[in-house]
C-alpha cells in the first residue's frame, strides 16, 4: 500500500476549520499597514509630504535632504507598527518578488545598537543580486545591480518588515526587473493620452492606466499536493487520470464556497486589507476547487504591485490553512484552467474613464477617440502583444484546447460594431451642417444607451470591450501582470502620437474643425483595423482559418511568440518610446526563453523521476500480484485453469505493454534532451525542447493514465485526481 498517499488523505480528512473573526469593519482595516497620505501626513514633514506627492503626481525628483526626512518619518510609523527590518522588495525577471532584509540597527563600535534607516537607505540599495536573470546585461566583472525607490507605490509592513517597492536597474542603467519598463510606458501612455484628452477637456493634466486583475488560482489541501512530487516541483500534475466527475454538472461554479475555503478566503481578504489591497469580489470558479478572486481597479503600477503582493500573501495564508495555492495555468488535466484576466482602461486626473461613454455628444466622442485608438493599436502590434503573455506554462491555455486563443482578437458587441460601420461613411473633409447634427444625435449621441443594455459578453474573445473598460483575457494566472501592460500601454501611447499628429496636420493644414479632424481620422483607423475585429466564436476551427486569411498571427508555443520581441519594428516601437532599449529587450527575449527551457526541462526530469521511480514499479508489483494468483490458479486446476485466468492474463499484458511504451517513450524524450542540451544558442535550444522534447510529455502521460486505470488503487502511488480535487 503507498503509505504516503494514505496517510495524507487520512490527514486530510482530519482537518478542521480556522475560525476567524470578523473584528471590525473592513472599512477601518484598510491600509492601516500602508504609508499611506494619511501616515505621511502624520509622520512627514509638509514639505516632504508635498514632495513625495509631486513625485506621484509628475514623476518629480526627490533630493536627499527630503529623502532623510521621508526615511525618518517612515521609520518612525514602522517602528510603531513592530517592524524591526525594512528590505527593497522588487521584481526582478523571475517573475516573482524578491527582497533583502535589512534590519533597522546597526552596531557601533562600542557594541551599542545605533537605529540606522536614512534617505540613503531609502533611496538606492544593492542586492547582491548576481544570481538573479539578466539576460547577459550583467557580466560577473560588473554583477552588482542597485535597487532604487519607487514613490509611487507606497511602502507598506508584511509581518515585521518595512517593505519599500523599487525598481532593479544594472550599474549600467539597464532595467534587470518588470517595474521599471512598465513605469516608463506608464510615463509614456500618461504623455500621449493627455495630449489627446486636452482635445476634449483642457483642464486635463494626467492620465493613468488603469488595471483590475481578476486572479483565478487553484487550491489543494497541503498534504495532498506535497504527497504529489509533480506538483511539488511544477506546480502541476503532470500524470494523473481524470475522476469520473469534474466540472460536468457545473455544480461548483458561483456554487456554495467550502467552509474551510471560506476561512482561508476570509483571512485572507484581512490581510489583504490591511495592505490597502481592495479585494472586492471572491467565488468559486468552473473547475472543482477552482476560486477567483478580484479587487476593486487602481493606478496600474499600483495594482501590479498588489497582485505581486496578494500572490505572496495568498501562499501565506494558504499554508496557515493548511492548503497549497496552485497559480499554474494548467494544474489539471481534462478541466478548467487558470487566467488572470486584465481589466484595463484610461482615467483621466479630472476623474474621467476616457473608455466609457459620456452624456455629451462631445464626451463620447472622446470615448470613441480612445477606443478607436486601443483597437488600432492591437490591430498593428497584436503579435507583440501575444509574446507578452508567453510562459511555458501559459502555453498550456493558449493555443491548446484551452481558453482563450493564441490568436489576438478584439470583441466588441453589435451595437458599438454598428457604430463604427456607420463611422466608416463619414465624408471626406469637411462635415456639412446636417450630417454634423445626424452624427451627433444619432451615432455619437446613442452610444450611452447603446452600452447600457449592451448585455451581449462573448467569453471566448482574448481582448473584449465590456462597457468601459478592455479586457485582456489570455494573460496567465501565474505571470506579472507588469509585461502585458507595459506593451499594451506602450503601443497605445504609440497609437495615440499618431492620431494627435494626424489631427493636428487636418486642423493645420486642410482647415478642418477639430471634431471634424477627429471623424476623418478614426473613419480611416475603423477602415483600416479591421482584421483584429471579431464577434464570432473564438475556439472555433474556421476562425483559426479565417485569422491566416486575415494574416493575424497565431503563435501556438512560447519560442515562437517571442520571436518578435526583437524584430525591427519591435526594438524600434519600444526604443522610440523609451521603454526599453535594444540591449534590454534582447536581454529580456533571452530571459525568456532560458525560463523556458528550464520549465520544460524540470518537467522532463520530473517524467522520468515519476515513470521510474513511481509507476513502474507500481505496476510491476500489481502485476507480480496477478502472476501469483495466475500461477495459484494453475496449480489448483492445472490445464484448466485458462476459463479462470483470462482476464487476469490479459491484464498482465496490458501492463506490460503499457510499461514497455513507457520506458521507450521516458528514454526517447531523455535522448532528446541531451541532445538539446548542447545547443549552445538560446533560441534553437528553447525550439529543440518545444518542438523535440515537449510533444513527448503528452505521450508519456496517456500510458502513465492507462496504468492508472488497470493497477489497484491500494497499490497506486500518486494521489489521484478525485483526492486532489474533491477533499477541501
Ligand atoms: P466581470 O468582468 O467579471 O463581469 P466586472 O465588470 O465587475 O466583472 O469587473 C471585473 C474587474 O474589472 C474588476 O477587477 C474591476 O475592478 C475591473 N474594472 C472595472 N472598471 C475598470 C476600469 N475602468 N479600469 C480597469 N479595471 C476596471
Ligand atoms: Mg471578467
């Protein structure tokens, strides 16, 4: 019998519930682990207060001398607040967190403890920080990087620890992390959208991104996912034969949340609070032991950050409630996976969503003006816009049988779709009075009881208009958000430019009135968009055909989806923004796929651990088992024995067969490894795996679940999918 699958059932099953009480209201939870404007207002200087908000506000440089002041004042809140460390916490192209602690003192020489937290603390620290990726942009001779502040998130207390977001930058300038390119496509798509908005409304003087991310994760109870050495160390099954039931009756979605899972949910949801994280919505999702969780939307770096720091919070407290939370895309064969959908939008500093549709004729066509825009701009860097989303285990949604497709898409409903066809008719030049009046009152003027009832939502677009705001769809539940909006923010920024420049040469040049300007511009971007437009079923094989007429790009595997990354028109896109430069692109591509590789290649050892190690011999013992009673059969009934041993016979052989293909499928794929392996060039090594390597797992995986389905569930080793998705 496997005793560590027993065994962790049995623990399983003996759990009991966390209580957690519900002190309070939420309201007054919020934040108060947070520096937040009322802590600075209490603990700052108003000089350094006004500083650090201009900072926020335009990116104004902070000097020492207010930085020391900034350091004392936060030291002197994280003191009160029982913190004894800070650390510079950033997000270096792992994809995940990292951070150094520090603690608040120091020793003088005389063995006294000196409290030491300054504005140079504060500022700039340096991790040593050699073994993070960085894509050849560190050689060993120069290996330092050097954390530095970034005001505009705000430092917060996790556990005892003061924790300052930064960026991580090389000596050289370089940015080593996923904060500092999204801060400066931020920066970009600020600029670009307010020069646009002040067409409508001059009073406006910034413009933010914004972004909510709806997190769909996984949970499985913490004995069971450690008794699975597959999830352990990949954060998913790689073998493991479908139960009879998964998510066919539909009874777990929006179903009654799990008492446990609640605990865990309502725990979590406190901490979050205190972070001045806004979590807002939770429920359970398709899949059985699936949930998502959404917050309310902020400034876009702001909700980067949260959702880093929500994933960290989440493996905490997951653990207290002796659960582990699964981020992979793919935990599970044969049911849902996991996204984490991008919400995202443009919010004006006079509080205006500049995507949602106004009650003047001259507010939607400002709306019109920014929606037109975002679809020009996937419509030209929709490729670059899917490498964003690329992981290995991305890979697993996009592109498989899995939603949504690799194939960049905007949906945006019947009614807005009518609109813009009747755009498209828009005369040339100058608009004469009437058609003027009919624009304005019957296509412009409708929008905002077009969108009211625009009920129709189709599931299956990766990129949909939902009334006010777009929704990314493809991106994982496991990546930083940080990448799909830097590129999203920097080709719209790019887009914007554009248009501006093309209004303004209408207005010049050709006399045109500005409204006037903007009708001819957007009737030709609404002409010439239209390959991204589609309403129609996404999953479906024609429009997998109908995308390659349209020459839409559908890059199934991750290599092949950063290809683009660094073709001429990418590094230039990217340079002429100022988001990043060659150098750091290419660093970044390079990131990428070595992330790659090594995903596939753990996996690979994980295969041939599991087939050796686990089910073969697995197997071989149910086998050994049936032999016996064959052969017990036989003394007992001699020539005979055959109507009595039949099927056991044929059991064997099934067995057998299924351990002969196994063994030569394992060590087909270990060849194949090895001989990726000594590619020394990052591209066709990460090719060799995907397209050499990969398509072996699949192979492996249907023998492993055959054997599964034919050896005695005592004698199994590997916690079933029934144990892993149904005990909560
Ligand atoms: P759903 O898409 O599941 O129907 P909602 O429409 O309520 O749910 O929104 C989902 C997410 O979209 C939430 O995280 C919400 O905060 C976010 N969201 C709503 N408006 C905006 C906006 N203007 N900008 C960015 N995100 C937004
Ligand atoms: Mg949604």
């Amino acid at each position: 019998m496997s005793k560590l699958r027993f065994s962790s059932i049995k623990e399983s099953n003996n759990r009991n519930r966390i209580a957690i009480e519900e002190n309070g209201r939420r309201s007054e939870l919020f934040g108060i682990n947070v520096f937040n404007e009322d802590k600075m207002l209490q603990f700052l200087t108003r000089e350094a207060y006004d500083r650090v908000k201009g900072a926020i506000y335009s990116g104004s440089k902070i000097d020492r001398k207010i930085a020391d002041q900034v350091a004392e004042g936060m030291k002197a809140w994280a003191i009160t607040m029982g913190a004894t460390h800070y650390t510079h916490w950033f997000q270096p192209l792992t994809g995940a967190t990292a951070e150094k602690h520090d603690a608040f003192f120091d020793l003088l020489p005389d063995g006294k403890a000196l409290e030491k937290f300054g504005g140079g603390q504060l500022v700039q620290q340096e991790p040593d920080a050699s073994s993070f990726p960085h894509g050849g942009i560190r050689n060993t001779f120069e290996a330092r990087g050097y954390t530095a502040w970034d005001p505009t998130s705000p430092a917060f207390i996790y556990g005892s620890t003061l924790c300052i977001p930064t960026i991580f930058v090389s000596y050289t300038g370089e940015a080593l992390d996923n904060k500092a390119p999204l801060l400066r496509a931020l920066s970009a798509v600020d600029e670009a959208a307010t020069a646009v908005a002040k067409y409508f409304d001059k009073n406006v003087s910034k413009v933010n991104a914004t972004l909510g991310w709806e997190q769909e994760y996984f949970l499985v109870d913490k004995a069971l996912a450690y008794s699975r050495p597959d999830i352990l160390l990949t954060g998913r099954t790689l073998v493991g034969n479908s139960a009879a039931k998964g998510q066919q009756l539909d009874d777990h979605y929006f179903g009654v949340i799990p008492s446990r899972v609640l605990s865990f949910m309502s725990d979590l949801e406190k901490e979050c609070t205190k972070l001045g994280i806004p979590v807002k919505t939770r429920h359970n999702e398709v899949a059985p032991n699936q949930f998502e969780l959404a917050p309310v939307f902020e400034e876009a770096n702001l909700a980067v950050d949260h959702n880093l720091l929500l994933m960290d919070v989440m493996e905490k407290i997951a653990d207290k409630h002796s659960f582990r939370v699964l981020f992979h895309e793919k935990p599970f064969a044969g049911i849902n996976g996991s996204g984490k959908h991008n919400n995202w939008s443009l919010a004006t500093d006079t509080g205006v969503n500049l995507l949602s549709p106004g009650s003047t004729p001259m507010k939607n066509l400002q709306f019109l003006t920014f929606f037109i825009n975002t679809i020009k701009a996937v419509d030209t860097y929709e490729e670059l816009l899917r490498s964003s989303i690329a992981s290995a285990s991305n890979d697993h949604r996009l592109g498989a049988n899995e939603a949504p497709p690799a194939i960049f898409s905007i949906f945006i409903g019947k009614q807005l779709s009518d609109v813009l066809d009747e755009l498209e008719g828009v005369s040339q030049g100058k608009l004469s009075p009437e058609e003027k009046t009919e624009l304005k009152l019957n296509v412009v003027g409708k929008i905002p009881e077009i969108l009211l009832d625009n009920t129709d939502r189709n599931r299956t677009s990766p990129f949909a208009f939902t009334g006010n705001k777009f929704e990314m769809r493809g991106v994982g539940s496991k990546s930083n958000c940080a990448k799909p909006m830097t590129i999203l923010n920097t080709i719209v920024a790019k887009q914007l430019i554009a248009f501006k420049k093309e209004v303004d040469a209408l207005i010049d040049k050709k006399n045109l009135k500005k409204d006037e300007a903007v009708f001819n511009v957007l009737r030709e971007y609404i002409k010439t968009s239209k390959k991204i437009r589609f309403e129609g079923d996404g999953y479906s094989e024609e429009w997998e055909k109908e995308a390659k007429r349209r020459k839409l790009s559908n890059n199934k595997s991750t290599p092949q989806a950063l290809q683009i990354l660094t073709s001429k028109e990418s590094l230039a896109l990217l340079k002429s923004m100022n988001v990043m430069s060659e150098v750091e692109v290419r660093a970044r591509q390079e990131v990428e796929l070595e992330a790659y590789i090594l995903h596939l290649q753990i996996e690979g050892r994980m295969y041939n651990e599991i087939v050796y190690n686990y089910l073969i011999p697995a197997a071989i013992t149910y086998q050994n088992k049936l032999i016996k009673n064959v052969m017990g059969l036989k003394d007992i009934y001699g020539a005979a024995h055959k109507t009595f041993t039949e099927g056991q016979l044929s059991i064997i052989e099934n067995i057998a067969e299924n351990i002969s293909a196994l063994k030569k499928k394992t060590d087909a794929m270990t060849e194949a490894r090895k001989s990726a392996n000594v590619l020394t060039d990052v591209n066709k090594k990460a090719f060799a795996y995907c397209d050499n390597v990969r398509p072996y797992f699949e192979e492996i995986r249907i023998h492993c679940d055959k054997l599964e389905r034919l050896v005695d569930d005592q004698l199994w080793p590997l916690t079933k999918y029934r144990e892993l998705l149904f005990i909560k």
